[in-house]
C-alpha cells in the first residue's frame, strides 16, 4: 500500500476513537488528502441529542480541509469503520463530495485491522446534484 495511504489510514483509525457517538454506538473515522498540501485532514462522526444535528466522519474531514485550506481538491479519502464487509460513505456525505472531487478519486475503505477495498467517487456517485454545469 502507498505510504501516504497507509499513513492516511491511521489518521482515519485514530480519528474514529474521538467519534461521538453515544446514540448510534457507530464510529466512524475518516482521512482526506488534498492536492498540494502534505497534511492529511482527518474527521470522525459527532452525533447529537437531536440527531438530526449530527455530522458523519467523512463530512468532517472535508469541511474541516476547506476551512484550513481554503479551495481543494480532493487527492484520495479514507474511511475506517468496524463492519464486515466495510461500509461506504453516505448519499449526503457523497454530494458534499462532489464540490471537490473528479469522479476517478479513491475511496479507500478500511477496517480497523486495514484498507479493505477502494473505489472511486464515480462509482459511489455517478451523477450527482449540480447546478454549476447547467
Ligand atoms: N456516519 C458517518 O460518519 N458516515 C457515513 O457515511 C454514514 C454514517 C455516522 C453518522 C452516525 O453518527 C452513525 O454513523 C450512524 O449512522
């Protein structure tokens, strides 16, 4: 496994221990690599006593890039959830995505052991919602 995937993956790992959920019981960790930038920005669910309120790992890490970096564009993401088999990133957390993600970029999945599959964002979300190209 590439270096920087591998590294990305335990960002994603330690990222899901500070999750925040005491509802769901399900931990999320996730690790977004950007172009032209080293640092790997990481995001784990923080769930809410409303539920509607809360905010899934894979969201994290890329509101938390923008705010850091400003304009991105998404290099590779991984996710570490403690499924067999490993689970996908949300519909929701997908459109988020599409602001900043060409549809070849890898979606790493990952257990907590390690990097399971990888699939691209196109094959997650092939046509998602955008009004930019109308
Ligand atoms: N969750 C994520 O963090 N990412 C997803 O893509 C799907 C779901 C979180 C939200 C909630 O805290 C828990 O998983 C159960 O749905």
């Amino acid at each position: 496994m590439n270096l920087i995937v591998n590294e990305a993956f335990k960002v994603a790992l330690a990222a899901r221990s500070n999750a925040h959920a005491p509802y769901s019981k399900f931990q999320v960790g996730a690790a977004l690599k950007i172009k032209g930038h080293d640092q790997i920005f990481p995001g784990c669910n923080v769930e809410n006593a409303s539920f509607g309120a809360t905010v899934c790992a894979e969201r994290n890490a890329i509101l938390s890039a923008v705010a850091n970096t400003g304009k991105i564009e998404v290099e590779f993401v991984v996710v570490v959830c403690d499924t067999k088999p490993v689970t996908v990133p949300c519909a929701l957390c997908l459109q988020v995505l599409s602001e900043f993600a060409k549809a070849d970029v890898p979606i790493h999945l990952a257990d907590t052991e390690s990097i399971k599959k990888t699939v691209t964002f196109g094959e997650l979300l092939p046509m998602p919602f955008n009004t930019l190209d109308c």
